[in-house]
C-alpha cells in the first residue's frame, strides 16, 4: 500500500470539514503546532506545515526516537540475534558493576523495553554528567529499587541499552542498522540520529526525520509490518510492542498516559497507541478506523496541552471517519485546502524604525563570558528588514530579520552547531528591539555530539535595549525540560 498517494478526504470516509474543525480549535487552543499529516486507507487525505516549518526539514523527534530504536530491536529478534527474555547483564559483561545485585540479574530485554526496568528515577541525568566515559556502566550501576516486571517508570536510559545491545550485536549504530531494513524501503531519505561520546546512537531521543517519515512509519505499523505487499517486519513483533505491556496507572494522571505501555509505545483511547516525544511528537496509530496521524509541535508540556492534543484528534477525527466513502463536499474540501496551504505561526510585527537605530546600525557590541557563548552582536538597521550578526565561540552567524515575515538563516546558537532558522522582529519602542527565533531542525551535522539542555527549545526570544552607549540583551527560552527560562547580558562598556 503505498502511503504517498493523495486523495480527497471524502474519498477516505472523512469529510473535510471535520478536519478544518480540528485546524481551528488546535490554532485556538494550541501553541504551537508545527505540521501535520492525516493517513486514512494508506491515503494522504490532509498536510500542511505552520510556517515557517517546511514539509523536507526534518525535525526534533525527541522520544518518539524511542519507538524507532524498539522498531531496531524487534528486526534484531526477527533475525534471531536476541530473544526479549534475554537478561540485560549477558550483552555487558564488560560494564557491570563489581556487585550484581538481584535486581539487575533479574532484568530482561523485555524490561528495558517496556520501561518496567525497576529503577525508581530515571537513568539518563545520570549519564549526562560532565565526566561520565560509558552510559551503559553508569545506568547498570544504578540503584534498582523494585523487582524488574514488577513497577513502570519512563527511564531513558533503559532506551539508551536497547541501542547498545543492538550496536554490540551488529557492529553498526541502529542509525546503519535500520537503513536497509526500515529507512530505506519506506524511502526515509537523510535520517540523522545523535550519538553518544561513545559513538552509540542515544536511542531513547535524537532522531531526525520529516513529518512524511513518521506517517509511513505509523502505517508500517498499521499495516502489521508489511510494506507495499513486502513484509519488513514481523507481525508478531508489531503486536507486542503495540500492546499493553505494564500497567502506567500512577504515572501522568491523564487519560492518554494512563492506558498502559508497549514496547517504546504508549497505549492510547479508543484501542488506538502512539510513538510519543517531548513538546508534542507525536505518530498515532488507529487500528479500528485505519488511519494514522503525525504531528509536530512546540508545545508548553506543563497545563495539559499534551493531552489537549489528543483530544481534539479524539474529538474531531475520530468519530468523523466512516466506514465507506461520503459524497465530495467540493466547498468544504476547497476551504480546507486554502487552510492547509495558510498555515502560519504569526511572525512578529511592530515598529519598522526607531529613534537610535541609525545610531546603533553598524556598531559591534562585545560581550563577556556568558551561557550562550555570545561575543558580540551587531545589527543593520539600513533595510526594512533589519539584519543581524551574531559571533559565538562556534562561528559567526549573519541572518534577516523579517518584519511581518519570516527569514530563514543558519545559527550557531544553542548547540554550536549549524541548525536552521526563522527569525522575526521589530522595533517594540524607542530603544527597544524584539527578535523571534525559531529553530527549525535539528544540528545540520550527521553525528552531533549528545543534546544538552541547551539544545531544547524550539523558540528563542531576544529582547534588545540599547541605552548608554551599551546594548542589554535579555534572552528567554519557550521550552526546555526544565521550563521556560531567561538571562540577562549586558554589553561590556
């Protein structure tokens, strides 16, 4: 069955105006969604990006990595490398700790898995410490409170092992090894995936791929692992990490993370499950009504706009799919289509000139040691969209600012890595410039080092107040694991 083709949604059973339903209340209620693609039948019946997102950037994928390094170990059982019962300990004879507790004895493949590894917090802070040398020896020394099987708890680190044990395996990254096997018949073109110091794709976050990719990786799963009339996948396989492995009851009390957990996938409402990452990835798989949904967004994860995603999918799409095909609704498909091709996060707009911008157009503003390893900014004020050049300890980056508009550019900022990006702003008073970044992909480098926190928002605000003779730059992050956050500079003299 072939995902690319594109048909009306009526044609599916869906009718368009449902799916306009579902744009207006995410656009009200949401902020902010990046893309999406509804598949009903194997059919594109919906897509479109809010600009500035593009349809071939890759994006973030965070966690929903983690069903793609899954997906990695369930062809490594297919081929009768492992089995899910094997005990985590025998693939690390060389990183266990001097005493094997009885715990971590008892740990299988299945455990790690299923996120029942008994750890009571999760491993990966740990691993993230400046001077850690080996994840695998640094999370199998972790204290293991509870009978493996027996307590879930969203460990990362547990993701991070499958990743191991398949490179351990193989001799290849999962990145290499599920190219032929997965990537590559699906025609997910240029995946990338961070790595570890160690040269060990990160397995439970990293992953950079389209939002087309993670739809034709949902309908693999739809299809119960086959691909146009080939098997890749066991059926056997995609049954178990779709299913209900360990109960979740305790964890997020929302409806949508309390149905149970899978292999790297979480169950959903209405028999439906998900590959789920940070900030609102999401693959949304619905067996009943034949159809998936992929999304990207840049989502707060704190009051419930998580679930409120969800929601709307269960509100809108769900109970608007029909068993055969609905009569073409012509005016509603068209308006659809309008609104998808509209799709836009509203660029900044304000003031085009100020009262000191010629006399700061041109000047270099140097600035000491600071967290986002600025040395200098330097800005032109000469066109209507303004332009700005930004020196790190990376490289020196030079970009448009559009007013009303969206400019897209490469900064170093962040990772100190190239990553696309779209800026906006304007003159918000007198001596006062506002910026809008947003980082539209992941580094552009095939094996960037491992994340740090400082490669996690997806937004990125400067506001610049130029006043006696210096320029204060307050910088303030949309979303990071650990919450919107700002700092303060200030130009030396």
């Amino acid at each position: 069955m072939e995902i690319l083709l594109r048909t009306t949604p009526e044609q599916q059973g869906i009718n368009s105006q449902a799916i306009s339903n579902f744009i207006d209340e995410a656009n009200e209620v949401l902020q902010y969604l990046h893309s999406l693609t509804l598949v009903r039948h194997g059919q594109v019946i919906a897509e479109g990006w809010w600009k500035p997102f593009e349809p071939n950037d890759p994006h973030i994928m965070f966690s929903l990595s983690k069903s793609f390094c899954s997906t990695a170990v369930g062809f490594a059982v297919d081929e009768g490398l492992l089995k899910v019962t094997d005990a985590v300990t025998s693939f690390f004879a060389d990183a266990l700790p001097p005493v094997v507790s009885e715990n971590l004895a008892a740990m299988q493949v299945r455990h790690l898995l299923s996120m029942s590894t008994g750890h009571a917090v999760d491993t990966l802070p740990l691993v993230l410490e400046p001077g850690v040398t080996s994840w695998a020896r640094t999370i199998l020394a972790a204290p293991i409170e509870y009978a493996p099987g027996t307590y879930f708890l969203y460990n990362t680190g547990a993701t991070y092992l499958c990743s191991e044990i398949v490179q351990r395996l193989t001799g290849q990254t999962i990145l290499e090894y599920l190219k032929p096997r997965l990537f590559e018949p699906l025609g997910i073109e240029n995946p990338s995936w961070e790595v570890t110091p160690e040269g060990i794709s990160t397995g439970g976050f990293g992953l950079g791929i389209t939002t087309a990719d993670i739809a034709k990786f949902g309908q693999l799963y739809l299809q119960k692992g086959v691909w146009n009339g080939q098997r890749l996948l066991s059926e056997e396989w995609v049954e178990m990490a779709s299913s209900k492995q360990v109960n979740t009851s305790g964890h997020i009390p929302t409806p949508d993370w309390l149905a149970g957990y899978g292999f790297q996938f979480w169950r959903c409402q209405h028999n439906a499950y998900r590959a789920d990452g940070a900030f609102g990835q999401y693959c949304i798989v619905m067996p009943e009504q034949d159809a998936v949904m992929a999304l990207t967004s840049g989502l707060d994860m704190g009051g419930g706009a998580l679930q409120r995603t969800l929601d709307l999918v269960w509100k809108h799409l769900l109970p608007a799919m029909q068993d055969a095909p609905l009569t073409e609704n012509s005016a509603a498909h068209q308006d659809l289509q309008q609104k998808l091709a509209n799709l836009v996060i509203a660029p900044y707009q304000g003031q085009a000139g100020s009262a000191v911008a010629a006399e700061v157009s041109g000047k270099q503003y140097a600035f000491g040691e600071n967290f986002l390893n600025i040395r200098s900014v330097q800005f032109d004020f000469s066109q209507p969209d303004a332009a700005v050049v930004i020196e790190t300890e990376a490289a020196t980056d030079q970009f448009a600012i559009g007013n009303g508009t969206w400019q897209n550019g490469i900064t170093h900022l962040n990772a100190g890595l190239p990553r696309k990006v779209a800026a906006s702003g304007a003159w918000v008073g007198d001596q006062t410039f506002q910026l809008y970044l947003f980082f539209l992909t992941p580094v552009l480098q095939e094996t960037p080092p491992c994340m740090t926190v400082r490669d996690m928002p997806f937004q990125l605000n400067f506001i610049f107040r130029f006043a006696g003779g210096k320029l204060y730059l307050t910088a303030q992050v949309n979303l990071a694991f650990a919450g919107p956050y700002q700092h303060q500079l200030e130009s030396l003299a």
